[in-house]
C-alpha cells in the first residue's frame, strides 16, 4: 500500500540516518504491515512475535451488509460519504504460522467522509489535471471489535483492537491534514502506435478544454454528476491531401 503512494519504507524507514532538518523518520513508517506497528507491543513483549514480523490481513465482507455511498455538500465542500458494515479483518504472521489459524479476527464497521476537491490542473506538472481527495477525521468514524474465540492468545483482544484503531486513526490524521492526489491527463492520444477502432475516424487525440472536467455532487443522492468537455483532433484525407480538424 505504502509503496503504491510513493513510498520506499525500506528507504525511508529501515535505511533512515537522521540528518539536518529531519531528525526523525517519516510518519508513515508507523503503517507497515509489521506486527509490532499494526497490532501494538503486547504480542512483542509477552514473546509471541519480533517487533518486524510481517504480517498478513484477509478482509471478507458481509453479504448482508453491503458498503453503502452516498453524497453530501458542507460548508461549501463535497463528500463521498462510504458506510461499511461487519468486515471481517483477519490477521495473520506471515512466516511464523505453521496452521491456518490468523492470530485474531476483528469486525470492523466504519464511516468514512471523502472530500473531493475541484479538477484543476496540476501544480506540480501542468501537462496533467489532480483531483484531491482528503478524509475528513472529524466526520470519519471507525470502530473494531474482536470476535469471539478467534484469538489465539492469551491477550485481551480489546487491546490489540486499541492498538490497530490508533494506527488508522492516525494515518486518517495524516492525509486529514495532506489529501491524497490523484493525476489525470490533459489529453488522451489515439490509434498512433497501431491501427483500432478510432482509426477509420481520423482520430488523432482527445482533450480536455478549459474546465474541461468538472465534478459536481448531489445533496444526498447516491450518485455524483460528471461533466465533460472534449476537444477532437482529426486528420483526414480531403481532395488527396491530408488536413487537422478540431472539433469544437
């Protein structure tokens, strides 16, 4: 997951020197998939696992319990509001368990506020579009609970399910604070590699105009309006000579 947003754990967390201006490692490095930074000390200190044992989570869902999503404006900001109800999460040490048995088994239940930002173009590399979206942790709710008779220690598995809220309580706080962007192209280039369905059409590539993409969210509906705006460019063949279209 970590690596997926950009981040070399190995670098930034395992290989960390401190240096001037930065005398602590990222806090990101409290999300990895260890035992000691997911489930918290006990299973360390009372000798079940070491503190870097990777660790291992199955998530099933609950047929009668399906996510839910939803929209809402506040405050002049849009959300996605994401209800998930009785997931199963399963925790498992990778390379220590013999059987198939995980080390404890959570219901999780969460409200998960999403606030999407407006498209615009990207400040970091202008040839793109961002959209932001930030977790709201004043409007996000999570709760864990362990179930019965599936952990396989003699520690209270409210403590463990403490441990594991705290971290994603905090990595909530982080991207609360720093929305996670995703970037998408200005223009979308067309059949130039090899021949497809576009060809017989001229079609050399797509854009996006000004305001080109735009998002808009419906108060308390369960879906959200997407507008687009494209730029065509065509060449085509008029009188034996090939000629650029642009439509608009």
């Amino acid at each position: 997951f970590l690596k997926r947003l950009g981040f070399d754990a190995v670098k930034e967390c395992d290989e960390f020197k401190p240096q001037s201006g930065k005398e602590t490692p990222s806090a990101l490095c409290n999300l990895r998939m260890r035992v000691g930074d997911i489930l918290g000390s006990p299973l360390v200190t009372n000798g079940y696992y070491a503190q870097k044992q990777p660790i291992m989570i199955k998530i099933r869902g609950d047929r009668a319990l399906p996510p839910r999503i939803s929209f809402f404006n506040q405050n002049g900001r849009q959300y996605v509001d994401v209800q998930i109800g009785e997931l199963d999460l399963s925790f498992f040490a990778l390379e220590a368990d013999s059987s198939s048995k995980p080390i404890i088994t959570f219901k999780l239940s969460a409200l998960l506020a999403l606030e999407i930002s407006g498209i615009e173009t990207d400040e970091e590399d202008p040839s793109r579009l961002a959209l932001k979206i930030r977790p709201d942790a004043n409007l996000t709710r999570i709760t864990f609970r362990p179930v019965e008779e599936s952990n396989t220690t003699v520690l209270d598995g409210s403590s463990l399910s403490s441990a594991l809220e705290e971290k994603i309580n905090y990595g909530i706080a982080i991207y609360s604070d720093k929305a996670i962007k995703l970037k998408l192209p200005k223009e979308i280039e067309i059949g130039k590699s090899e021949p497809d369905e576009f060809s017989p059409l001229g079609l050399e590539k797509i854009s996006f105009g000004k305001d080109g993409l735009q998002l808009k969210v419906e108060e308390n509906q369960e879906y959200i309006d997407i507008l687009i705006r494209l730029i065509l460019t065509q060449f085509l063949s008029v009188n034996g000579e090939h000629s650029e279209f642009t439509v608009p």
